[in-house]
C-alpha cells in the first residue's frame, strides 16, 4: 500500500490523476472538489443541480470504460474546471487530498486506469505485460503477486482527455486547453511557441 510518493511498496501507486479517474472522482466529490458546471458557449459556468439533469456527468460511475470516463466531452470539461477553480482558491487542492487509497481493500482486483502511475523496477522485472497494459498491470499482476495497488491523494496529475472526449470536441468546443496554457503561463512564466 503507498501511504506517499515516496513510500511505494505494491505493484503500483498512483498519482491521484483522479481529475479524471472514474474511481477517484466518487472521492473527490465526497471531499467538495465537484461542483456543478454547464458549458455556455465554449466555456462552463458554475450553477446548480438542475444543470445536470440529462448531463453524463449525472450518470457517472466508477466504471474506467463508463461513458462519462471515457467517452463524455462534457464530463471531462467538468472536471477540469472544478481543477481550474479550486487550484486558485487558499486551501482549493486540499479537497482533492484523501490520504490514500487502496484500489484492491473491497472488491479483489477491478481495473483502474493507468494514466500516470509509479513503480519500483523489480515490480515489473520480467513480467509478461499483455497488449492491454492497463489490465497487466492494474489487474493481473498485483493479483498475480498479490499486492495492493493504490492512489496517493496529495500527488496531483491532471489526464486531459482520452480519445473519445478529444474526438467529441473537448479541444474544440472548449476552452479547456487554453486555461491550463494561462495557468502554466502564471506558474512559470513566458511559455515556448509549439
């Protein structure tokens, strides 16, 4: 079980990339990280509950193939801008902080997605890793080894999007990317043209 970056003992330990995990989001919300956004033109706006009535967002699960994991612009976009706000709040990341979570405490080896993780190298010293990587390693070897793997909730990635969301407009009908080039552009300063 990783109880910090630094101590990672089980197969894998994962950066809370839960911005956009489908198991991590539960526990995000549960910490006040999500609140209800509504696209308007190509940005969202903070309102209330009745904005997700007919939304993804309201049907999300825990669910790693789930269509509002993998597959909903518009859950993406939420995600991102309940990031985008709470970072520029005092105090805003610690709703994002639940200590650790152990993937494998209640229900076996489920599949959670790799997006960004952290392994010792003798983990996966001379293991067969499948096609499917992310089954190889979030399923089949830490049952295999019988390890735990888990999320450690002050190490904070953001996943911007998988295919699907990309292809379903994120980039485009948003200005979700542009955000994160302003806040690189106040964390570090004058950015490279790409």
């Amino acid at each position: 079980m990783c109880s910090t970056a630094n101590d990672c003992t089980s197969l894998a330990c994962l950066p809370d990339c839960g911005l956009r995990d489908a198991v991590l989001s539960h526990v995000h919300a549960s910490l006040g990280a999500l609140q209800t956004y509504k696209q308007q033109g190509r940005e969202f706006v903070l309102g209330n509950s009745s904005f997700l009535e007919g939304s993804p967002f309201m049907s999300m699960d825990s669910n790693p193939h789930g269509n509002c994991a993998l597959g909903s612009m518009e859950c993406a976009a939420i995600s991102h801008y309940n990031f985008l706000a709470n970072i520029d709040k005092e105090g805003g990341l610690d709703k994002y902080d639940f200590g650790t979570w152990d993937f494998n405490a209640f229900d076996g080896y489920p599949r959670w997605s790799i997006n960004t993780f952290i392994f010792k190298g003798s983990d996966l010293n001379k293991e067969e890793i499948l096609a499917d990587d992310e089954k190889s390693i979030a399923v089949l070897l830490p049952e295999i080894k019988k390890v735990h793997s888990g999320a450690v909730g002050k190490a904070i990635v953001v996943h911007l999007s998988y295919k699907p969301q990309r292809d379903d407009g994120l980039e485009q009908q948003t200005n979700v990317a542009a955000h994160y080039v302003a806040l690189a552009r106040k964390l570090t300063g004058p950015l490279l043209d790409v």
